[in-house]
C-alpha cells in the first residue's frame, strides 16, 4: 500500500472512531485525551493530521456524516419518478438500517443540531448545510412530482418537507429506545396515509 492510500485509511479509521466516541459521549465531554486513547495515537500523531479537536470534528462531518445523509436520504430520491414512492422507499430502507444498527447517521445529526445550537457557530453552518441540501432535494422532489401529475397541485411542498424532516428526526430518536421494529412500522403505516392524501386526484367525465 503507498503512503498516499495508507494515510487515507488511516484517517477513514480515525474519522470513523471519532464518530462513534462524539455520538456516545457528545462532543463537549469529549476531550483531546479521550480521543487519543480511543485511537491508541500520541499527540504528536493526531496533530500531524489534525490542527485541532474542532478541525477533527469538521473533517467527520464533511468525509462521513454529509456523505452518508446524501447517500441515505438524497441521492436515493432524485429522479422524475413518483416522489412520494421515492421517499416511502428510501425512508423504510434508512430506517431499516438504523434498526440493525444505533451508529446510524440520521439521528447522530439530530443529536449534533441539537448540541451545538448557540455554542459554535462554525459547526453548526456546517450541520446546517447538510440539512438546507436534504431539504431542498426533498422540496425539488416534491415539486417535479407535482407538476408531472403525481401530487395534487395544491400540495405545499415546503410544508411537506418540513414535516417529513422534523418526523423523520423524531421517530429515529424513538427508535434508540425500545421495539424500533414495530416503531418504524408504525410510522411508516402512518407516512404511507399521509402520502395517499396528497396524490393527485383522478378526474373522471
């Protein structure tokens, strides 16, 4: 392996464990120490990649937690397809995985809007990035669907998103506790009929 594919693992390895021990502990009661033993690193080490815990934190959330949101819960929904069938399936799909696995990244991003609000501006226009991108994916979907006659036209597509945003945070919240299968189905019975009352009608002579 050359040096250039060796470091590049190495920060995956170090991003990657960065994450979980923010997720777990928050990234106020995690400090450089933790970090270094959790990465088994000297200082020396970690500053040869990183200039601060802070640059440590905004790397993670460039390399791992914006590419995992738009592979999860944007990319997914782009096309000119029915979008309503789009977010149904990519809900159920993300929301599948978070079943199987707590370090999934939609909730970790409700976690770090919910902890760095009014404490580091920095960050928090990088979180916010992330969610203004899914929101306006979810808006431009929504749109399209309208206007090829999936959706009725008096649906408001910002109100939707909103809304589909906001409970997508709240139920994979719900899901840390217990039951998240019969959760999940429940919510996505329940997004399945708000969807039905937005379709567009059919006119019949």
């Amino acid at each position: 392996m050359n040096k250039s594919l060796k470091r590049m693992a190495t920060m995956q390895r170090m991003q990657a464990t960065g994450l979980e021990l923010f997720y777990s502990q928050g990234y106020y009661n995690t400090s450089v120490d933790d970090i270094l033993k959790k990465l088994e690193l000297s200082k020396g080490a970690f500053y040869y990649h990183f200039e601060s815990k802070e640059d440590f934190f905004l790397q993670i959330i460039q390399n791992l937690l914006a590419r995992k949101i738009y592979s999860t819960l944007i990319e997914p929904i782009e096309g000119h397809d029915n979008p309503l069938t789009l977010i149904t399936q990519c809900f159920d799909n993300a929301m599948e995985t978070a079943v199987h696995n707590e370090m999934d990244f939609g909730c970790i991003l409700s976690n770090f809007l919910t902890e760095f609000n009014g404490k580091n501006e920095v960050i928090m226009r990088q979180l916010n990035e992330i969610v203004t991108v899914w929101e306006v994916n979810l808006i431009t979907a929504l749109q399209k669907g309208k206007f090829n006659g999936y959706l009725d036209r008096h649906v408001d597509c910002e109100a939707v998103a909103t809304y589909l945003m906001s409970s997508y945070f709240g139920i994979r919240t719900l899901m840390t506790g217990a039951a998240p299968s019969a959760k999940k189905y429940r919510y996505m019975s329940q997004l399945k009929q708000y969807f039905k009352s937005m379709e567009a009608k059919v006119v019949t002579f």
